[in-house]
C-alpha cells in the first residue's frame, strides 16, 4: 500500500478516500500521529484556498495538502526525503 493510500485510508469516510479530501482535524491528526508531520509551509491561493506543506525532519516524510474556503482539505502530493533549506538559492 503507498504512503498516499494509507493517509486516504486513515480519512473517516470512504466518500472523502476516493475524492482525495475530508475534514482537514482527521488530515492533521493523521499526519502528526503517523508520520510526526507538522505544517512547515503556506501560502494563500487566490481562489483563498491555503496550501500547506507538512513534513517531518524525523521520518523524512512530506505532504502537500490545500485546505479549499469551505474547510475542507485534499491532497496533492506525498513523498518521502524532505529536506529543510535554511538559504533562499542564488538565481
């Protein structure tokens, strides 16, 4: 089972596993108690919706999740191997 499988799995309901959103307190919950995720990163879409990368420098692991208006979280991306860059690079 892939890592994004099991996150959709931990979701309460089957209706919010196969749309790849549910209730953004099951999503962070989930997050911090598998995989010691805490949001790292955000920003505000224009649309204000919020993107938030969660991930944890223990486990490695990464999520990229955006919360829409109406509270409601899906997910975008996981993966593993999340490295925190302290310096803005030089263009």
């Amino acid at each position: 089972m892939t890592r994004l499988a099991i996150i959709l799995a931990l979701f309460a309901s089957p209706a919010f596993a196969q749309s790849n959103c549910g209730p953004r307190s099951t999503l962070v919950t989930a997050l911090l108690d598998t995989y010691g995720e805490t949001v790292q990163g955000l920003g505000m879409a224009a649309n204000g919706a919020v993107m938030e990368v969660f991930a944890s420098d223990k486990t490695g692991t990464w999520t990229v999740a955006v919360t829409l208006p109406n509270g409601l979280v899906c997910l975008v991306a996981t993966g593993s191997d999340y490295e925190r860059v302290a310096a803005k690079p030089n263009l």
